[in-house]
C-alpha cells in the first residue's frame, strides 16, 4: 500500500471542515442532520444508552489530556516531541471552543452551540495522534492499533448523537477538526524528525502514514 503523506490528508481535511462549516453556519440544520439523528435514536434503549454513557468518556478533554502520558510511555516516535502532543491535547478543545461561538448553532436540545462537538474533537485529536504514531509499530500491531483507534473515533461520535447532545454534523465536523490537528501536529513532528536525521537517511519521509 503507497504512503499517504499528511500534508495531503490535511488539504483534504481542511477543505471538507471548510465546507461543512459554512453549510452549518448559512444552512443550520442540514437535511441528513434529523434523518441520521433519528435512526441512530431509534436504537437509544437503556442498554444502549448506559454503553453510551461509559463511550463517552472517551472524548473527554479531561480525560485524554494526561491520557496523552501513555502515548510517551508506548511510542518511541512521541518522545523526541513530546511537547506536540500535549500541545495537541490543548489546542483541540481551545479550538472547537472558539467555532462554536464563531458558527453559534444550537444544538438539538438546548440553547447551548454545538458546532462542532468537543467529545468528537478531541477523541479524533488523540486518537487520530495514535494512527500517526501506529506508524512506527510491526505491521500485524498496526493494522490492530489503527482499528481500534478508528473504532474508538466512531463510537464516541455515535455516543454524543444517541445521548441527545449533539447533531450528526456537529459530530462530524468534530471529527475532521480533531484529525485536522492531529495532522498538524504530525506534520510537525516529521519535519523536526527529518531535520535531526543524517541527510544520507532522509530518502523517505517518515511522516507518511503507512
């Protein structure tokens, strides 16, 4: 499988929050946006809503911000930086914080913005650090990490339509705000890798994703 190098990914990324945020901002309500929400309601029974419950936990701020600790104890790659990461945890919930005000679209309950959803932010920001970071694994732990990390992103952003806090697009914009930043920040990491490296050894880009 080809590298895919993340300035690319982030031209995307950019160019999609861009365009969801401006139907958001001039539209309001999109019309998937009760579609999706009501059948991702219908399956709101109780079991259901206490998994969601304990899911979303996991795009919790509080919660990532010292979990970004783990990610310097497993990956080697996050050391020499560390700071990245930890300024990635910040700067997502600062950010998501600003557009809500900036956009100001309610949320599906409530007078509260919701554009675009903080759990979602700031569960793609980690974990979307953890796919960049995976990159450095065996190809099995990868493949494995990477899984988990997408499904991770997924339910979370499932969890904040099913507990009523938020509409799909609120999610969905969170989602590509939190990858943007993690793109950034790997961006940056394999600039300041590739600077410190012997110039016989740069041939490859370690910031692509693999």
């Amino acid at each position: 499988m080809p590298a895919v190098h993340p300035r690319a990914i982030l031209v995307v990324l950019g160019a999609f929050f861009v365009a969801l945020a401006g139907a958001v901002f001039f539209v309001g309500v999109l019309p998937a946006d009760v579609t999706v929400r009501e059948a991702l309601l219908a399956w709101a029974s109780p079991a259901v809503i206490a998994l969601m419950r304990f899911v979303n936990r996991g795009g919790d701020w509080r919660v990532l911000l010292p979990a970004t600790l783990l990610l310097l104890l497993v990956f080697r790659r996050a050391r020499g930086r560390w700071w990245l990461w930890i300024a990635l945890m910040i700067a997502a919930p600062a950010l998501e914080g600003t557009l809500k005000v900036v956009i100001g679209r309610p949320r599906p309950e409530g007078p509260a913005f919701g554009f675009p959803s903080g759990h979602a932010t700031a569960a793609a920001a980690f974990f979307g650090a953890v796919l960049y970071l995976a990159g450095s694994l065996s190809p099995p732990w990868r493949r494995t990490v990477r899984g988990l990390a997408v499904a991770c992103i997924l339910l979370v952003g499932v969890a904040r339509v099913i507990l009523r806090a938020h509409w799909p697009s609120d999610v969905l914009g969170g989602i590509t705000l939190g990858l943007g930043l993690a793109t950034i920040a790997a961006i940056l990491s394999s600039v300041d890798t590739e600077a410190d490296r012997p110039l016989t050894t740069r041939a490859s880009p370690r910031g692509a994703l693999r």
